[in-house]
C-alpha cells in the first residue's frame, strides 16, 4: 500500500501483473485444505457466507477491500503515474493484467469476494480507458476452488 516502496520498479516496466487478494477473511483455509481438515474447510466456507456485515463497526475497510480492491488500484495509480510521464506516444504499450475471479461457486465462495473483484475490475477499466492512459486493461477470472484444490494436491 506504500507506492513509494515499488515505484521505481513501476517506471522500468511494461506490464504488471496483480495478483494479491483473499479469497476468506479466516487464513486458515489454507491450512485446512494443506491439512485435509474437510470439517474445518466447511466450517470456515459456511461461516464467511454468515458473517455480519455490521460487526466491528462499518467505518472499517474490510480485508476484501484492502486486498482485492484497494492494492490493485493503488498499484494502477502509481503505474498509470509513471507510464503517463514515460510514454513513448505509441499508444497503449503498456499492460495491467489483474487476477480476478470467475464467479461459479457460490455459495461457497463469500459474495463479498467477487462484489471485490468485480468493483475493482469496472475502477481499473476507467482508470485505462481515459483517452491520455498509456496503459491497457486485462482481466483473468480463473475458477477459484479447483485451482486452489489442485495446487494443493500438488504440494
């Protein structure tokens, strides 16, 4: 969240791939699935579908906001910043490639998650859309259990 930690790498390059993002708010998914803990997978699956909204004040980011959301579009700022001032003229030479997700598991996959990815997708395509941005949009929504299932399987 600190552009200044990463910009100078921003200005060298022309293509970012973002890929951070949460899939749960409860890390210990990963752990359950490395662990094939199947009753602490579904507990955390059916629970992050039930969560209140409310609860801890709504003042607060949540982790789906900061993550999925926010990081992107601060990474875009800071690359849009540096490819705006860095443009050969030659129209849109550079590429942001955001790592979404298909929306085809619900409901176990929180509908907070993909409201995340999709909002931060529509922000990213107007911030790449404006007629001076150097920089183009990609959008990749890999399936997110099976993927996540697979990698595990292969550890």
């Amino acid at each position: 969240m600190d552009p200044t930690s990463y910009e100078e790498h921003l200005s060298k390059s022309s293509s970012v791939v973002h890929t951070i993002g949460t899939l749960f708010p409860d890390a210990g998914y990963k752990a359950a699935l490395q662990s094939g803990n199947i009753p602490a997978l579904l507990r955390i699956l059916f629970s992050a579908n039930n969560q209140n909204p409310l609860k801890g004040g709504s003042q607060r980011p949540s982790l789906y906001d900061t993550l999925n959301h926010d990081s992107a579009l601060t990474v875009l700022a800071t690359f849009l910043s540096n490819a705006t001032s860095t443009a050969s003229g030659s129209g849109k030479d550079r590429t942001f490639v955001y790592i979404s997700a298909e929306d085809v598991f619900r409901p176990f996959v929180p509908s907070q998650y993909i409201e995340s990815k999709r909002k931060c997708e529509r922000e990213i395509r107007r911030m790449c859309e404006s007629a001076d941005s150097p920089v183009r949009s990609i959008f990749i929504r890999p399936g997110t259990l099976p993927v996540t299932l697979c990698a595990t399987s292969l550890n």
